[in-house]
C-alpha cells in the first residue's frame, strides 16, 4: 500500500496525495487560487503520531505564483535533531517575504525563495520518503521570530 500524505490549504479537509500526479494537481490548484490561499500544510500517514494525537512532523509549503517562486519548511524529528528548517534560495525583492495559510499572513526568510520545481520536487520526496524531511536539499534552521 502507498503512503499517502495529506494536504491542507482550504478548510479543513485534506486533499490526498499518493502519486506524482497528484503532488503535481495539488500545487496547480493552489496556483490558480488567490494569493489569500498560498500555503499548503503536508502529513505524513507513514509517520506516528504524538501522544497528543498530532502529527509528529509537518512540511509547508509556499507558493507565489505571480512571482513564480516558494518556500520549503520542514519541522520535526530529522533523525539526529528535532526543529524547524527552511531550504535557502534566493533573496526576495519583496521588502517582506509573507505567504497565507487560512487567511492568515506568514512570515518567510527573507532569503527563502526557491523555484516552484524545487516546491514540487520536495513534496514528491516527502510522499516517497514516507513524510521525513527531504534529503537533497540544503537545510538552515528556521530563524528566532519569524513566524
């Protein structure tokens, strides 16, 4: 059986992820929605849950499809540290680098944009890696006070 990594940006359904195709569905749609709706929230099925009943591990991602760039988050247990990473890009010309999630504005690193092939490569390794942290990128830690 396939792992299955769920995906949320609108409400609180999430859309089901098993294939390529559907990664690839999944960014396409949240491309063609508003820049009100710009961030996808992924969980893994593979992995267990916390003691809480959540997810132990989240991947987010950022899409700005004017700009045709993203951004790559990652928080969890990458196997020898647990925390929160961003994959560095570029340096935005935007004086602030912010996304939305359910209506509500995020803060990005500043030098967090990436392409939006690099977003669709690290959701497809999510799915296949079954939800840890996608292995071939380059990580920093996710700065103190951006949120």
């Amino acid at each position: 059986m396939p792992n299955t990594v769920e995906g949320f940006f609108k409400g609180d359904e999430p859309t089901l992820l098993e294939s390529a195709d559907d990664v690839d569905a999944l960014i396409d749609s949240v491309l063609a929605e508003c820049f009100g709706t710009s961030v996808i929230t992924l969980y893994s099925t593979a992995r267990p849950l916390m003691d809480s009943g959540v997810p132990d591990h989240e991947l987010r991602v950022a899409l700005h499809a004017e700009a045709k760039v993203g951004g790559i988050r990652y928080a969890g247990d990458d196997g020898t540290h647990e925390g929160s990473w961003y994959v560095p890009g570029q340096v935005s010309q935007r004086e602030e680098v912010f996304y939305y999630y359910t209506g509500h504005e995020q803060g990005w690193p500043q030098d967090s944009e990436v392409s939006i092939d690099q977003v669709r490569q690290a959701v497809r390794e999510f799915l296949t890696g079954d939800g840890v942290r996608p292995q071939s990128f380059e990580w920093r830690a996710w700065p103190e006070g951006v949120s």
